[in-house]
C-alpha cells in the first residue's frame, strides 16, 4: 500500500512540474475509458473478504476549463475469506456520478456519489461515495492512460461498513 501511494505521489509530482493549461488533445473534449479495477478492503470488511477484482467504463464530458462531469459503471467482484469452512463470492455492479477537476495538465482529483447493486439474492443495493486522484498521461491524439486510486465505502449492513481502495488503470479514448 505504501509503494502505490509513494508511485501516485511521485506521479502527482511529476504532473504539476509541467503544469499549464489544458492544451494537449488528449485531455479535452469527451471521452470513454475502459479500466481495470482492483479493490483492497479495510476496515471490518476487509476482516472478512479477499482483493476485489472488475472492470469499469468511465464516461467524461468538460463543463468548464479543468472540470468533467463523469458517469461510471462496472462490475466487482469480493471472495470471501475462509470462515468456519465456508467461502463464497459477492458481486456488485457500482453505478456513479461525479466531477474530475484537473489541478495540472495530468493531475486530477474526482469525487463521485452513486449506489452499489448486489447481483446475489438476498443482499440490497447500497449508498455509495469515492473521492480519489489520478493521473492521465497522453498517448496519443485523444487517447491516453489514466491511473486513479480512491477510498470507496457503501453503505453499512448487518454490522459491515464496505470499504477500500480501489486502484483503477484505464485506457480513455475521444469521442
């Protein structure tokens, strides 16, 4: 956990050493990101499940220098630590909205707001809130890799308060 934020730190460093303005292709205009997710529970949760692992896309559109509006959708997926000879997995489908305001050219933070769905019988959709940061680096004309981390919690339930962080890398393509 230490090395991921010291990697997002020097990132963010690396980002506001070339600070200036939105001008490169790659970070204007709308775009849509395909990303892989990884989830490392804490607290209470993370007592009784493993890393959760899924996908997202990730939809963003400039309301004003510096600020997207964003749209997420994906899929996770928790395995459940061995308890008394019993696992399982849980599976949910986050849906959120949010804002990425760019601090410097690459460097951002976002917040979002939303539900967790549970796709299993019995369990209920969730609350659910993410601010986080990241960083997106320009690969080419309006495309570029975009590496975020974010603490993420739903709503509690039977005692469990879901939260971690989550960790996403993402390839975002202009529309």
């Amino acid at each position: 956990m230490k090395k991921l934020f010291l990697l997002t730190a020097i990132a963010g460093i690396f980002a506001f050493s070339n600070a200036k303005a939105q001008k490169d292709p790659a970070m204007n205009g709308p775009k849509l990101g395909i990303g892989a997710e990884f989830a490392f529970p804490m607290g209470n949760y993370g007592d009784f499940y493993k890393m959760g692992y899924g996908g997202s896309l990730t939809y963003q559109h400039p309301v004003a220098p510096n600020l997207n509006l964003t749209a997420n959708a994906g899929y996770l997926s928790f395995k459940t630590k061995e308890i008394l000879g019993f696992s399982g997995t849980s599976g949910y489908i986050p849906v959120k909205v949010g804002a990425r305001y760019f601090l410097a050219e690459n460097f951002y933070l976002n917040g979002e707001v939303g539900a967790a769905f549970a796709t299993e019988d019995g369990d209920k959709t969730r609350f659910a809130y993410s601010p986080g940061a990241g960083v997106e680096f320009p690969v080419a004309d309006k495309a570029s890799i975009d590496l975020g981390v974010r603490y993420e919690a739903w709503s509690k339930e039977f005692g469990l308060t879901p939260s971690f962080i989550g960790v996403r890398a993402a390839f975002n393509f202009g529309l």
